[in-house]
C-alpha cells in the first residue's frame, strides 16, 4: 500500500504533505530529524492520511493536494 499523509508541526502550525509505504516508519523519521525538510518543525503529528493499492494514484493525490485547489480541498474537507 502507498499513503498519502499531512502533518501538522505542533511548533508552527504549519501542514506537511507526503507519502510513503510505511508511514509509522517515515512519522518516526520526521520526529527524530532525518528529514531535513521538516527538522525546523519537529514534533509532527498526523492529521491526515489515505490509503492507494498503487503508487500513481498516490502519487496523483499527493500532487493534487499540493496544487492550489488541493490546498483548499484539505482545509475544507481533510483537516480540523
């Protein structure tokens, strides 16, 4: 399974959207400041994920929600 996921940094506030095959394994990662990406914002928090049988539709959704329209969709429809 691929998934889809948005993180919350209870530092900023701030969202982060990504995916992975094994999710607890790459929120641990985010946690202990493997990814330089998001080591300014640690400690994350899951908000969000889905679930894909493959990784385009993953893929697909991720760059959706990384679009304009996605953006919106998410805080309207995917986070509290």
């Amino acid at each position: 399974m691929y998934y889809i996921y948005i993180l919350k940094s209870l530092k900023s506030g701030k969202f982060y959207i990504g995916w992975s095959t094994d999710l607890r394994k790459r929120l641990r990662e985010y946690n202990s400041s493997q990814s330089l990406a998001t080591k300014s914002g640690i400690p994350w928090e899951l908000e969000f994920y889905a679930s894909f049988k493959t990784k385009k539709l993953a893929k697909g959704f991720e760059l959706y929600l990384k679009s304009g329209s996605g953006k919106a969709f998410a805080y309207k429809r995917l986070l509290p």
